[in-house]
C-alpha cells in the first residue's frame, strides 16, 4: 500500500503524472486546464496505473471537461472499447462531433436501475470522478455502477480528511447551519454561488442539489462490503483553497470476489452525520 501523502504535492514536476509527450493540452482545449491541472493529470495516471485493459466506463464523465477522460482512454491509451454515462450533456458536447468520436456515450441516470439494465456487456474499469458526493444514496448507487465493472473502480473526489473527523468511516450530509465549517469551498462558494440555495436544501432529491462529505475510511469500508480491496490511494490539494481543511483523493480498488463484513448504514440522531461500519457494530458520533 502507497503510503498516504499528505502533504502539497509538488506540480513544477507534472511529469510524473503523464508521460511527456502523452498529452497535448491543445487537443483538448475545451477544458479549463488552468483550473486544476494538478487534478487533471492526477486522474490520468490513476488509469494509466491500471493498463493495458480492453474497456472503461466513465460515470459522469461530462461537465466542465466535455468526457476528457473518456476521450484520452480511446486516444492516447488506445482502448477500444469506451462508454460515457451522464445525465447532462455540455454545449461542447452537443456541438462538436469530434469530441464524441470513438465514445459511445449513453445519456441516463446511473443510479436508475432501468437505464443501467441497459448498459450489459461489464468493463475491466470504471471511472467515478467526482461524481459519489452526489448520489443521493450512495447504497443504492455504487453497486449499480461495480455491476458494471470487472477489475478496476478509481475513486476521486474531494473528502473530509481522517483526522478531522472523530472517529472513522464518517459520512457528512453537507447542509445546514451545522456543517458549515466543513464545506470545501465556504468563502468561494458562498461569494459565487449560491451556496445555501444550491446544496444546503436536503428536502431537493437531485444530484446537483445534494453534496456529501466523507472520509477515505468511509469509502474503503463502503467498497470492501461490496468485496472490492483498495489498491492504492494517493490525496493532494489541488484547487482546494489554503483555508479549506478537505483534501482530494485518488482511490484504485480492484474486484477481490468476495464481499465483505457486512456494513451496516444507520442514520445516527444527528441529522448531518452518518456513520458506517465495517461490522455489524453501531456508533453515532458529534462534531
Ligand atoms: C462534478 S462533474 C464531474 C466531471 C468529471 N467526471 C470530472 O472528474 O471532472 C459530475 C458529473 O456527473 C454527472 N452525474 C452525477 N450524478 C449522476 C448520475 N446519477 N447519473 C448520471 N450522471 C450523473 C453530472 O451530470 C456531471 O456531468
């Protein structure tokens, strides 16, 4: 196992996440690259760690990088297989053939269990970029989404560290008065979006609505049950303000067969905390 890196990551040295020579940035000039390339190109090496493979599916791969992971999979690393999944499709999207190119993209909700009957043939390896915060119910969602996958689910998103939260395996539902210290981005968000009106109503069931804090350890006790192994993990900054306390997390798990422990999913009297276990033990918890 990686050790867990904790630390800023150096980006002078981007090379070590891409190859030099592999990306050009101009091929793909619909994406804010200035935004957060460490991220970027964080994302990619996590599926370059894990070639050669036949197959990706790309769990809402679409806004603000119109299906650049998608696109990069059939280009630079060759797959020959590759499927996109979102419920929204970008401008870019929509206007510009070449981007679609070699992507078999499949506009749905991959947390409907009708729309992912119809995906059939499984993939060696899933991309969940950013998109788990969002589930409305992530019990529900992720084993539609591992149904889909034959070796490989790389995880990454932003998440509550370990050690800022109480106890381990922490779920965090990002609304109300009560989490406001733990939102990512508080003085952006609450400056350029309407923060409160956005994600701070719980009563909207839409994953633009809903925003979920949670630690690694509630992501790996999550995945184990389903009888997934963590492989490897990395965490970084990224665009994450200096005053933010989240981090951004890469997870690799590979499929071990068997499922784990059962973990348990039990809403505590806290109404913004849930917490999981990895066994059939319960615990709520304060912060
Ligand atoms: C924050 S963006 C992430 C984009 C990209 N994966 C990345 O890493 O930058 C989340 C994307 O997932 C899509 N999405 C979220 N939940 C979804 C769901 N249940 N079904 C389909 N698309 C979903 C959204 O429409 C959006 O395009």
């Amino acid at each position: 196992m990686i050790k867990e890196k904790l630390k800023t990551a150096d980006v002078s040295g981007l090379d070590q996440f891409a190859s030099p020579g592999l990306i050009d940035e101009s091929d793909y000039e619909t994406v804010n690259w200035e935004k957060d390339r460490e991220t970027i190109l964080r994302k990619i090496s996590m599926i370059r760690r894990c070639l050669p493979i036949d197959s990706v599916i790309d769990f809402g791969g679409m806004w603000e990088v119109d299906g650049l992971y998608s696109r990069l999979c059939r280009e630079k690393f060759g797959i020959p297989r590759v499927t996109m999944v979102d419920k929204f499709e970008s401008e870019n999207w929509i206007r510009n053939p070449s981007l679609r190119a070699g992507v078999d993209f499949r506009k749905g909700d991959f947390s409907d269990e009708q729309f992912m009957a119809t995906i059939r043939e499984p993939y060696d390896l899933a991309l969940a970029y950013d998109v788990l915060p969002h589930q409305i119910d992530l019990r529900h969602t992720l084993p539609l989404m591992l149904s889909k996958t034959k070796r490989f689910f790389l995880i990454s998103h932003a998440i509550l560290p370990e050690k800022l939260m109480p106890f381990r395996n922490c779920l965090v539902l990002l609304s109300g008065s009560k989490s406001r210290s733990l939102i990512p981005f508080h003085e952006k968000w609450t400056r350029e979006i309407n923060y409160w009106a956005n994600f701070s109503d719980a009563t909207i069931i839409n994953t633009s609505h809903w925003l979920w804090g949670m630690t690694p350890s509630f992501i790996e006790s999550l995945m184990v049950g389903f009888g997934w192994k963590l492989i490897h993990k990395e965490f970084w900054r990224g665009w994450l303000p200096n005053s933010s306390k989240w981090k951004i997390c890469g997870l690799i798990f590979t499929k071990t067969g068997s499922v784990g422990a059962g973990v348990r999913f039990i809403p505590s009297f806290e109404p913004h905390i849930i917490r999981f276990t990895g066994y059939t033990r319960l615990l709520t918890g304060k912060f």
